[in-house]
C-alpha cells in the first residue's frame, strides 16, 4: 500500500506545483544530497536507503531537471542544425545521420530553416548561443563570406556547403564537381552524346549548381564531345521542376539520349516524365541523379546516383563540432572535403 502523501492523496503531489529534491528527501526521510547521490548513482548509499529513495521518487512523480543540470554544467545538451528547406530529402536524412552520432555524444538536434536567405543563416549564427544550443551545423547557400567574417560568435559552429567561406570557421563539403564529372563521364562512356542537365544556371557562381554543371562540362570536354546550350534546362530543385524540364525539352522538339538530374529530386519529377512520354529508361533514355538519398534504390528502374559522401561527411561534422564543444577555441580551423562516387543502377547501361 502507497504511504499516504503530504497533500492528502496517495503520494501524489498536486500536478499544479513541482516536486523538488526536498520534497523526495522529506518523504524517505534522508538528506538532499543522499537523494543526489541516488540519482547521479554514486556509489555510498546503502540498498535499503536507495530503495526507499526509489520509492519516494516514484511515488512523487519526481522529474529530474535536465535543463538545469545542463546549465549548471555549463552545456544544454542540445546541436542546432540550420538548413534551407526542412522537407528535402536531402537534408531529412542528413540530420538522421547527424542525429544518431550526435547521441552517441549525449547531444539532440533541433533543426531550423534559413529560406536559403542571407538574413536566416545569418541569424542561425549569431543568436546560436541566444537559442542555447552547444553547437550549430549551418548549411550555407546564400551568405557573402564578409558578412559571415563580420558576425560574433562565441558558440561551435561547423558550416556546410559549397560556397567559399571564412577561414574562421570549420568547414565540410561535398565534391560536387568531381562527383558530377563521374556521373556525365559515364554517360559517355556508354555512347551518350546529347545529355541534358536540369537544374544548371550559368548565372550561378561558386555554389552547389555552378560546381556541378563545372563537372558536366568538364566531362564533356575530356571525350571532346561539345555541349549543346540548349541541353541545359534551368530549374529549381523539386519533382514538378524536374518533370516541367522534360516536358520543355520534348515540346521543343530538342533530342537527348540521357539526362544528368543535379539532384535526385529533379531526377524523380525527370523519371516521371519520361515515362509518361512513353520513353524507356535506360532503352531510350538513360538518367543519373545528385544526392543518393535513401529512396533511389527503391524507383522502377532503381536511380542511379552520386553519393556524395553521406557518412564521412557526418562522421567530419560531428567529430570537428565535438572538438569544438569539448576543448573550445583553439587549433585552426579545417576545410573537409567528403569523397564522391557513382552508384550505377537501373537507370542506366553498363559501360561495355
């Protein structure tokens, strides 16, 4: 039988008012920093009194403070992770790699959208410490680097991205250019000589479509092959943009034997497209995607892809941020680059 409670239940504390320490100490009648030790599971406290501590905990409905314990130890256990779209695949499953070593370390994630704008990756830096967290990982699209030289921050922080960044931060990447190389070289390797890039923009510079369309045409110009300006559709990164391009190039009457998709989500909206064409994939027109996400093995025909690194990547953010978090300033800062490799599927043929 529960010991009946101080405010007249069955050990149970009105839900309106916290129970604290003292309260458990009082109810198993022993001192607040034995209840400590009990908690923490320091050795010294005797089975009987560790039970009853136990008993008093339970019936309580003690809760530990966390966030107090974080704060006193100088740390709130909690990683931010800035990206611009939250519903990318992409980035879904880079904060579940992120998340799963960072737990390893006894850190959660709270992610945050910047809107690719200068004003949010800006702001994900210098308020970091203001949203307590004890490091951020901020995926850098639009910033000037001045700017960033510009801001104060005194939190971790490790960026990701492809645009040139100060040497005041940690930072990984991915290698975009050689990775998109690989993908159009094997395509012509495999007799393809009219592939369409969906997604290039010859306006952009030194970003992730600028890189990537740098490897396109640098394979491009290793077979002498040239390139045709009208191959390369511009569009932004999503499945009905994707298709949308398909559409333009077939509506224009302008023919290709392949497409180079700068990420797997044009890719799917591409897949679709042609299918709904009646073009056969590979047969009539091979595709490879940018990113490798977890969903491409699973498309009919299954994508091919570039991995641009997923795990070493992860494995690099969280080991520099945990350098950071755990000796604080100090050492020079890094610039990783994850190796990127093509995974060949049902999308396209084999190099004979």
């Amino acid at each position: 039988m529960k010991r009946p409670g101080r405010w007249g239940g069955e050990g149970q504390r009105p839900a309106t008012t916290a129970v604290t320490m003292a309260d458990v100490a009082r109810s198993a009648g022993v001192s607040t920093m034995t209840v400590s030790n009990v908690i923490n599971g320091r050795p010294r406290v005797g089975a009987a009194t560790r039970e009853r501590v136990l008993a008093a905990i339970s019936d309580l409905g003690y809760q530990v403070n966390l966030a107090a314990r974080h704060l006193r130890a100088g740390r709130t256990g909690v990683v931010g992770l800035a990206v611009p779209e939250l519903e990318r695949p992409y980035f879904a499953q880079l904060a579940g790699r992120l998340a799963d070593r960072f737990e390893a370390h006894g850190l959660r994630i709270v992610m945050e959208r910047t809107g690719a704008s200068r004003e949010g990756e800006a702001d994900a830096v210098a308020f970091s410490r203001l949203r307590m967290y004890d490091g951020l990982v901020l995926s850098v699209v639009d910033s000037d680097p001045a700017e960033l030289t510009q801001l104060r921050n005194d939190a971790p922080v490790v960026m990701i991205g492809e645009r040139a960044l100060p040497s005041k931060y940690d930072h990984v990447m991915m290698d975009n250019v050689d990775g998109a190389r690989q993908a159009t070289a094997h395509l012509l390797a495999t007799g393809a000589r009219r592939i369409a890039m969906l997604g290039g923009n010859p306006d952009w510079t030194a970003n992730m479509p600028a890189l990537r369309a740098e490897g396109y045409g640098l394979a491009h110009a290793d077979a002498g092959v040239p390139i045709d300006p009208e191959l390369t559709v511009r569009c932004h990164f999503t499945m009905q943009q994707g298709y949308d391009a398909i559409r333009s190039l077939l509506d224009r009457g302008i023919a290709f034997d392949a497409v180079f998709a700068l990420t797997d989500v044009v890719a799917l909206g591409a897949l679709r497209a042609l299918a709904d064409a009646d073009l056969r994939v590979p047969e009539d027109v091979q595709l490879i995607g940018f990113d490798d996400i977890d969903e491409a093995p699973y498309l009919v025909p299954a994508l091919s892809s570039v991995n641009p690194g997923h795990d070493e990547m992860a494995d690099s953010i969280v080991a520099l941020l945990m350098a950071q978090i755990n000796g604080g300033p100090g050492g020079e800062p890094q610039e990783l680059i994850a190796p990127a490799r093509l995974i060949q599927r049902g999308t396209t043929k084999p190099v004979v």
